[in-house]
C-alpha cells in the first residue's frame, strides 16, 4: 500500500506543477488584456527571454517591447488550447495554441485575427513558476482588410506531399 500511495502523491504534485503553469500562462494573457505589459513581464525570470521578433532579456526589456506592440491595439483578446506542459523537476516546457482577436486603433472596422503557439521554457523561482524564454511563433493571421500575413507556420510542421482526395 505504501508504494500505490507515494505514485498518488507524485501524481498530485505533478498536477498541481502544472496546474501552476497553466495559471501563470493565463494570467500573462490576462495582464496583456489588461494592457498591463508591466505585469505581463512580471511572469518572466529575473534573466528570461522573451522572443516577439526580437528578443528582449529581463522584465524590462520585455514590458517596454510590450508597451510597443500594444500601443497599436484598442483592446485584445486572446485564448489559449491545446495546452502541454511537461516538467523536469524544478524546470519545464510548455506550449499552447493561442488565437487573438485585435482591434486595432488605426483601423477599428476591420479586427485583426492572429493565431500561433507561445513556446515556453519555464522555472521555478522561490518556489513560483516564471518563463526563462517564451517565443511567439506565428502561424497565421488575417490583417485589416483580410491581408493574410507572413507567418514561419507550425513549428516542427512535417514536410510531405499532399495526397489528392476527392472530398465530394
């Protein structure tokens, strides 16, 4: 009985890490919702990367580049799926589908669609979970006026041919 106990705490802690995680993924959301970049960079290591095609090291290089891209935005709204976290300890990585809506203050009648991954790379610091590195990979998007944007796509996307189907 002692073992089947020990795997039942292991599993409990282990949800509980992730669980964690998961709230500090949707609480960086949140903040940047808020159009709080300060407290969205307060999620991130004192030396943690952050990767918004460029990378900014430290919450401050990380809130001022932040503070840059959310200037353009009246308001944003952002969900996340497809999350999976895997811990090593008092490290992990994580990653999750996000799609953001943007209504951009240039151009109010026509929302921007975003959807990628955040890519993360978290520890644990005096015993809370903080991003080392979070990268935004953008896998599409629809500008203003339908323009879809540039994007790397899915990372680790298989390359192959398509075979043709007939889906009448």
């Amino acid at each position: 009985m002692g073992d089947s106990r020990l795997s039942t705490d292991k599993i409990i802690m282990e949800l509980a890490e992730k669980q964690a995680i998961y709230e500090l993924m949707a609480h960086y959301a949140d903040r940047i919702d808020a159009n709080d970049p300060k407290g969205a960079a307060a999620c991130f290591a004192e030396d943690g990367l952050g990767v918004y095609w460029q990378d900014c090291i430290g919450p401050k290089a990380i809130e001022e580049r932040l503070i840059g891209i959310l200037d353009r935005f009246h308001a944003t709204s952002h969900h996340l799926s497809n999350v999976q976290i895997k811990l090593d300890g008092d490290t992990a990585t994580a990653q999750a589908y996000v799609y953001a809506f943007h209504r951009v203050k240039a151009d109010m009648e026509n929302p921007m669609h975003y959807w990628g991954r955040w890519v993360d790379e978290l520890e644990k610091v005096d015993g809370e979970w903080k991003f080392k590195r979070r990268e935004v990979v953008g896998i599409g998007s629809i500008a203003r006026g339908g323009d879809d944007l540039d994007h790397p796509g899915h990372p680790g996307r298989l390359s192959r041919e398509a075979a043709k189907a007939d889906f009448r």
